[in-house]
C-alpha cells in the first residue's frame, strides 16, 4: 500500500456514491430502538420505488441526539447549499414516508432543528466522521481522509517530530486528571526494553458515561490509526485494546475494521512499504471498573487478575510483562489523526491557555437533549446544560451536574458559568474524567446521590488495600445511615475523618477518588445532611 492506492481507494468511494444519501444511525442506542427494521423499512420502500440508481442507505455510527433514536438523516449531495435532514424517532412507518417524502409527497414526518444549540455548539474533532461514514467499511475512512496521517508519519516525519508535535499541541490525556500526552509518549520513546507495548484504554466504566463507545462504533478506524501512529513514534511494535465486554457493538466493529486495516496493509509488516511493523489484539474485560485503571488493566491483559500495583515504577518505564508502555484513552488516540493531518498550531488555537482542543460528554440524567457533544475546552457549564442539552425536562430546574463520574464531584448551579476545563473543575472539587456529565434537579437528594457514587465504589473495589476494601463500606453505612435519617452530628463528623483517610491512604485511584462525591455535596449541599442530622435529633 502507497499513498497513490490510498487516495485511488478514496476517489473510487466518491465516485460510487449516490446522489441522494440516506445515513442510518446503527450505534447501540439506535440498535436498541429498532434500527435494522428502520434500515430494511427504507432498502424495500427504495427498491418498490425504483430509486435504487439515485438514492442510497448508508449504516452510519452514533449522530449524537440520542434521545430522539432511531435517526435518520438525507443529504443530496448535488444539491447546492441543501441542508441535511434529520428524522427524529423513526419508525418503518416513518421510514417508508421518508422516501415518498423524498419523491416529493406532502408527508408530515418529525425532524431535528439542526439550528439548535445542540448542533451548533459543537466543534467535532473526535467526532467528525461520526454520523457520516460507516464504521463497518475501511474504503468509507479512507474516502474522509483515513490513514493519510499514518502516511504522513510513516513517510515524512521522525518518530521525535511526531512526539514533538504531540507535545506543542497540548494534547493532554482525555480519561482521567489530563496527564499531558506528548510527555508521556517522550518517556516511553526514551524507555529501554527489547520491546515496548501501546494500549488502549477502552474500559469506559463509569455510570453515565458513552463517550468511547460512541467513537468505537461510529469511527473505529481512526483510533487504530491513531494507535499506531503513536506506536511508530515511541518504537512499539505491539499494541492491545482493551475493552469491557458489554460493548459487543463496538467489539465486533474493532474486529472488522483490524481485518480490513491488515488486509490492507495498513497493519501488520511493513506498513506503507517502510520498516515499520505494529500489530493490534483486543483483551475482552469482564467488567471490572478497577481495570479501568492502568496498572490493574495490564495486570489483566497479562493473564492475573486485575488488582492495581504500586507506582513507581510507572507503565512509561516498567509496563506490560516489564517493558515501557504507552497507556491512552480511546478520546486521546482518536485526536492523534487530526492534529497530524490539520498541525499542531490549528488544535492550540482551540480551547484554553492550558486545555486545549475539544471534549467529548455523554449528556445524561434530568436534561432534554441527553447523548454525545463534543465542544471546545472553556466552554462553560451552563452552555453544555442549558443551552445544548435544553434544561431540565417540563420546565425544571437544574440543581447540579456530577461531572468525572464516581472518581468526581457533584458541581452546583451556581456554578454553572464556570468554563469546562481540567483546573476550573478541579477548583470546583470535580473532575473531568472521561466526560460523563449527569444532570440533576431539585427533586434529587443530594445525600442519596453521594451514596449511590458510594455503593458503586464499594461493589468495585478490588479489595486489595484495607482502606478501601472496608473504608468504602463503612462510608456506605455511614450515608445509608444518614439518609434513613438516623444519623447523629457526631456520625457526620466522623464521614469527613473517614473520607479524608480512605482519600489519603487507598493504593488506588478508585479508593483516592472515592470520597469526592461525598465532599463536593458536603461542600456544596451540607443542608441537606444537615436538615437529615436534625431531623434525627427532633424525633429522638
């Protein structure tokens, strides 16, 4: 494979495509709500009506508005200055109107305003081929520029120019505290070993939270691109995905887009006829939420069960079967293409002075519009909930978002003009994360909230360390005890100096995490712990 059969390869699925498209949403959600009958309802009404030669049914990934699935969108592409339709909750009923709507039927069939805040608020990077190609075909990413970075790479540039334009991006990582990415990739390069591993970390875990599911389904090729790109500019040869095994949507998608990227040539030996090998597995996890983190993940793909270790030494330097290993996020590795292809100057520009680029949320919980957005870094909360995501349903009001999952913090409304980036959440006692974002509104209890983050931990826990195997559980009874409206003032007092020592001495970020959504709704709505405490004290 040269880069004269890649762009060949584009230009024959240009030129193969049709006049009229017709993109079928075949993420999960959608899945869920009927899709492939919605799909088959548009093929029979296409064929009963002739248009075979004019119109066409493309399979698509994830368009984003979750809560309206099954969608559907047209687009004629030679139409000057058409805007794309999109049909909302589609049926088969609904999908045979589309195409009698298309022959120019008057049928009254429910569309998305693609002039809404939702859509136009959005800076799609990670996402920008999500909704448009589809997943399941290589000559579909090829056609939206696909493996034209790892050309790139491979072809015109170091490995020490590719880390370097890593690093002045700013890219940071996109699944835990935003370690910066480009030094990472610098320590591994710098590593020595016989061998040195690249993973991804696909073991989105966290309540709420689709994003890299998402991106797996819609765009897996771009990650794989991404991975190897990486691959090339620390000197690995060998990279693993890991993956929890409740996603057989995007598990199966990561398996035909690795056959094709090796039918190819585009993985395996020699890629772009250069000396350059890097080959990719997936590791199927069993759901575990700790094996989300690192080392408690190589530990499984290495056969042991997954329980963390001690760091240092840390994976850039001791790894994967004891060799350096370059860890990242499905989000981190899916911005690599981009910014090889676009340069790293374009993607600084994007954002704030110390988070740069775009963010991918799973909008969940009590809002309108729930689904995936991806906006730039700065962009604030209220933006995000009340503009994009519509508010609270029926004219509520929004009372907090919790942000980074159980690892994060429950964020008041108050606060909702502060712009979403790695310091302003971490001031706000919250988190990033990997970009789950969960709505609530008044009639949440935010005690009870704290407790169910708490229970989630407890269940999680790998029961290595004592301060979290039996601190989580004490916290548990302690916010069960309080929400029951048994508690005492001393049992409060006694919450905080638990929390404090399960943050300070767990072994893990899952049990140093643990407490923070108990301290941000301590911080922020101690007058509902306070209202249960004296409650108490009343009936007693």
């Amino acid at each position: 494979m040269d880069l004269t059969e890649l762009q060949e390869i584009a230009q024959k699925e240009r030129a193969n495509s049709k006049p009229t498209r017709i993109r079928c949403c075949m993420a999960a959600g959608c899945l869920s709500s009927g899709a492939v009958t919605v799909k088959e309802s548009l093929e029979k009404s296409i064929t009963a009506a002739a248009l075979t030669n004019q119109i066409e049914v493309r399979s698509v990934g994830c368009m984003g508005l979750c809560c309206q699935a099954p969608l559907v969108q047209v687009d004629h592409s030679e139409v000057q200055n058409f805007t794309p339709l999109l049909y909302e909750n589609v049926t088969p009923e609904i999908a045979a109107a589309i195409v009698a709507e298309l022959q120019g039927g008057e049928v009254k069939v429910q569309k998305a305003d693609l002039n809404q805040p939702f859509f136009t608020k959005q800076l799609p990077i990670v996402l920008e081929n999500s909704g448009k190609i589809d997943p399941e075909r290589i000559e579909s990413y090829i056609a939206a520029d696909g493996y034209q970075a790892l050309y790139q790479v491979i072809r015109e540039m170091t490995p020490a120019k590719v880390v370097d334009d890593i690093t002045r991006s700013g890219l940071r990582g996109r699944g835990g505290a935003g370690y910066p990415t480009g030094v990472k990739w610098a320590t591994v390069a710098k590593g020595k070993g016989e061998r040195k591993f690249v993973i991804c970390n696909a073991d989105e875990g966290d309540p709420g939270a689709f994003m890299d599911r998402s991106v797996l389904e819609s765009d897996p090729h771009r990650v794989l691109e991404g991975m190897a790109i990486a691959a090339y500019s620390v000197g690995a040869n060998q990279g693993y995905i890991y993956i929890r095994a409740e996603y057989p949507v995007a598990i199966n998608r990561l398996q035909i887009a690795i056959r094709q990227a090796q039918r190819l040539g585009l993985l395996g030996s020699n890629i772009f006829d250069s000396p350059f090998d890097f080959k990719i597995d997936i590791r199927i996890g069993a759901g575990a939420y700790v094996c989300g983190e690192e080392t408690a993940l190589m530990a499984s793909i290495e056969g042991q069960r997954g329980t963390p270790s001690p760091r240092p030494p840390y994976p850039a330097e001791s790894g994967l079967w004891g060799f350096p290993t370059l860890i990242n996020n499905v989000e981190t590795y899916a911005n690599v293409p981009w910014i090889i292809r676009k340069g790293a100057d374009v993607f600084t520009s994007i954002g704030t002075e110390k988070s740069k680029g775009t963010k991918v949320f799973a909008l969940a919980g009590k809002i309108q519009n729930t689904g995936i957005i991806e906006v730039p870094m700065g962009t604030t909360l209220w933006q995000i909930v009340e503009e994009m995501g519509g508010g609270v349903p029926d004219g509520g009001t929004a009372k907090a978002v919790q942000t980074g999952g159980p690892s994060g913090g429950c964020i008041p409304a108050s606060a909702f003009d502060t712009p979403v980036d790695y310091e302003s959440l971490s001031q706000l006692g919250s988190m990033m994360g990997s970009g789950g974002m969960i709505v609530m509104d008044e009639s949440t209890n935010m005690v009870d909230v704290a407790r169910f983050f708490m229970e989630f931990c407890m269940d999680e826990s790998c029961g290595k360390c004592i301060p979290c195997r039996v601190g989580t559980v004490q916290l548990y009874k302690l916010l069960t005890k309080i929400s029951e409206g048994k508690a005492s003032f001393a049992d409060l007092k006694l919450l905080e100096e638990l929390c404090d020592m399960v943050k300070h001495t767990s072994l893990c970020g899952l049990g140093q995490s643990a407490p923070n959504p108990v301290f941000s709704t301590l911080r922020y709505f101690r007058d509902e712990y306070l209202a249960l405490i004296k409650q108490t004290a009343i009936s007693s």
